[in-house]
C-alpha cells in the first residue's frame, strides 16, 4: 500500500491531541542520526528519539544481534526457567553499573523499572517486619505514567487528572544551588516519618526540563536517607548508558544508590527493556523461604532474549574506546555552546551536563507554554527535530551525531534566539 500513512487516523499516538496541531510525518527509514520522511525530507535527530538511541539508528551491529538470536531462541517464559542472553547481560550490568549490586529484575520499559524499584522498597519493609510506607520525591521529578510511578512524579499537567487516585507522596523542592541548604532541611524534617524510599533521578530532571543540580548535594541527600535506612532508589532511566558524560550518573557520587532503574539506552533506542538492579541489603530482605515473602511480580516479556542480545551488543558498543571518546568530544562542544548561550544571550537559566544542554526562553513558562509550538516548527521547517518542553529548549543527541549535524543545530538555535531578540545587547 502506498498511502498507508491515511490509516494513521486509527492510532491513538501518545502525549497527542486527537485535534492535532501538526501532522504525524511519515517515516521511512531511519540511519545514524537522520530519519528520513516519505516526502523526501531528512531530519536531524537531536532527542535521540525521546531519549534512547544511542548509536544511531539502525545500527548493523544491533540489527545482526537482533537477527542471530530471533533465529535461536525468540522468547521464553522466565518463570522456572532461564537463559544466556539473560545471564550474560546480568552479570555484565552488575559490573557496568559498578554499584555493588547483588541481583537484578527485567522488565518492559521506565515506568515498569520504576513500579518493581519501588515495590521492592515498600515489600523490603513489610519482609523486615518494619512496615514503612511513605515515598520521598523531588519536586518536578518524573519516573514515568503508570501509578505508581506517577504517584512519586511531580503533580504536572501529565498526571494531575488523576491526583486523588494517587498515592501520598512527600516532595522536597528541587535542589537549585540556592535551595540546597534548604532542600536539605525539608528531607531532616521528613525523616522523622520514617520514609520507606527515597527516590529521584540523579543530577538531571528530564521532563521537568532538563535541569541539572550538584553530585554534591545528592551525595548529602543519600547520606541523611542512609543514616536512617531509607532507601535510595536512582531513576537512571535517562541520566543511564553515557548521558551525562559517565556512565552512569551515579558514577559522579560517594554515596551509592540501594536500587537503580535502567531502560530507555539499555538497548540502544532498538526495543523497550527495563531492568531494576538492587543490592545485597534490598536482596536478602527477599531470601527467606517464606512463600508471602516472595516479590510477587513478572511480565509476560520478562527477559525476552531479543531484547537482552541487542543490549548486550550495545553496552559492547558503548565500552569501545571509540564512543568513550565520541562522548566526550559531544560533551565538549555541547559544553561551549552552553558556554555561548550563557554569554551571548538573555535566558532565564542554561543547564549543561555531559552530552545535554537545555536552556529556558524569557516567556510564557510551563509545558503549555504558547511558545512550544512555534519552536518545535521552526526546527521541522529546517529539518531538526527537536521537541521542546515548553519553553524549554534541549538538545539530546545520539552519540554518532556528526558534529556538522550538531554545529548546524546549534547554528540554528543562536539564529532562533537572535529573531526572538533576545541577544545581549552589547554594552554601549
Ligand atoms: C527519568 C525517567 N524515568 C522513567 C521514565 C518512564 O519511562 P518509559 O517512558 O519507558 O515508561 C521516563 C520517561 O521519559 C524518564 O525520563
């Protein structure tokens, strides 16, 4: 069928009006960082396909692994029964994440990470026979649109609907350098309700605008929540495989996480994955005979060996020195455009971290922002995709962008902000 793009209409698309603004572009390929149009067109990738492609798209090295083990063994149920893709990439996750975790739980996606990460915290409480129950959370945070999950995410246009189905959460304000101190106060004065978990997405919030705050400041956040056996869960579900320049963004703190939640780079961008890794104090709470003791949770898809091959074959990937160096030479320049933008240009804030710059626009705030629409043309119309929250613009590339690719999307943003006027006038 050539105009198979009309059957579009039967697809509800996610976060998307049924009245949509901008036509759903057909896409016919996808290679390194372009994706290519049915019209023709090619765009720039500069989100990493909403945060998770790594290497580029269709990569022959992740496609090769993909085919060789759909050829092997497909798919098995992980109840009773167990694999070498699955063993493989466990053992070389628990190295890689470098956390002294003791075991880890597959799952589908983020949000699934999230609900076993937080349902190991609640249940590890219960198996001590020290019920706890309170969650705490960083104002803005997002970890992902299932309930629980929403439940310790931020109350936002994405999830207010269903404020009163959520659980109780207590949140402290995010930790700009300025609120550090009193971010810190808030969570003392917290303890003393004895929280189950403490949970956030380390040094970067993602959807609350990829705003950056300091290693130091959580190192002193875990350190209060561990001096009282609060666990710290780390959503690395973005901040995972690279982003924030190391590995792992944990990997820029003293104090350890109990839990981590991967997904989103896990495999590359090819297929949905989520892993939940804990260490031996989560763990032994689980390894007791007790039959009601048992985490009782699984999915259909549970360690589906396509999906632990072409992770394996992309943490392959990420590990030659070649991408360790592609990442930090993309650091490097997305940190001399921060540089630029913050000199050069009126901005309510510029944030950098590792491969990530985000910056926010003098307007409208929040994500319903009028201005977002405009931006997010403006891009298209020069075959960038970039997908602003708001009035908050970021650029999230995969790690094989060229950097003629990157130069032209920075070119662009100065070329944006000096039409908007909002260029620093020079001091006459
Ligand atoms: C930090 C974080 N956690 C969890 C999620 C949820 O992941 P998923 O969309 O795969 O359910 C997201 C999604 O953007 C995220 O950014």
């Amino acid at each position: 069928m050539t105009n198979w793009e009309h059957n579009d209409n039967l697809i509800w698309h996610p976060y998307s009006s049924l009245m949509p603004v901008f036509p759903n572009l057909p896409v016919v390929s996808a290679q390194g960082a372009h994706i290519h149009l049915k019209d023709g067109r090619t765009l720039i990738d500069g989100v990493s396909s909403w945060w998770v492609n790594l290497h580029g798209h269709s990569h022959p090295i992740l496609a090769k692994a993909l085919y060789k083990q759909a050829l092997e063994l497909e798919h098995v149920i992980f109840a009773g029964f167990t694999h070498q893709p699955a063993t493989d990439l466990a053992a070389e996750l628990i190295d890689y994440t470098a956390c002294d975790f003791t075991k880890l739980f597959y799952s589908d996606n983020g949000s699934t990470a999230i609900e076993v990460a937080l349902k190991m915290a609640l249940q590890y409480w219960m198996n001590i026979d020290q019920p706890r129950h309170k969650i705490v959370a960083l104002e803005g945070a997002f970890h992902g649109d299932t309930f629980g999950a929403m439940s310790v995410s931020g109350r936002s246009v994405f999830n207010k609907m269903f404020d009163s189905l959520m659980w109780e959460v207590d949140f402290i304000p995010f930790p700009s350098e300025e609120q550090e101190e009193h971010c810190l106060k808030q969570f003392e004065i917290l303890l003393a309700q004895k929280p189950a978990a403490l949970i956030v997405e380390p040094l970067l919030q993602g959807t609350a605008g990829m705003r950056v705050y300091r290693p130091a400041f959580l190192d002193c956040l875990f350190a209060l929540a561990k001096k009282e056996g609060v666990i710290c869960i780390a959503d690395e579900v973005l901040t995972g495989f690279g982003r924030t320049g190391k590995p792992f963004a944990s990997h820029y703190l003293k104090e350890k996480p109990d839990i981590m939640c991967l997904s989103k780079g896990l495999t590359g961008g090819t297929m949905p994955f989520g892993v939940t890794l804990a260490n031996q104090k989560i763990v032994a709470a689980f390894d007791v005979p007790d039959l009601d003791k048992i985490l009782y949770h699984g999915h259909s898809y549970t360690a589906n060996p396509l999906a632990c091959a072409v992770s394996l074959a992309s943490l392959a990937l990420l590990k030659e020195s070649s991408c360790v160096v592609r990442i930090a030479t993309l650091s490097a320049f997305q940190k001399a455009f921060a540089q630029q933008l913050k000199t050069r240009f009126q901005l309510e804030r510029v944030d950098h971290i590792g491969t990530i710059v985000s910056f926010e626009l003098p307007v409208e705030p929040g994500y319903l922002s009028t201005i977002r629409n405009e931006l997010y043309a403006f891009f298209l119309a020069h075959d960038v995709l970039l997908r602003p929250l708001g009035n908050i613009l970021y650029i999230l590339p995969p790690y094989c962008i060229e950097i003629k690719d990157l130069e032209r999307i920075h070119e662009l943003i100065f070329k944006l902000l000096e039409t908007k006027g909002f260029s620093l006038k020079p001091i006459s």
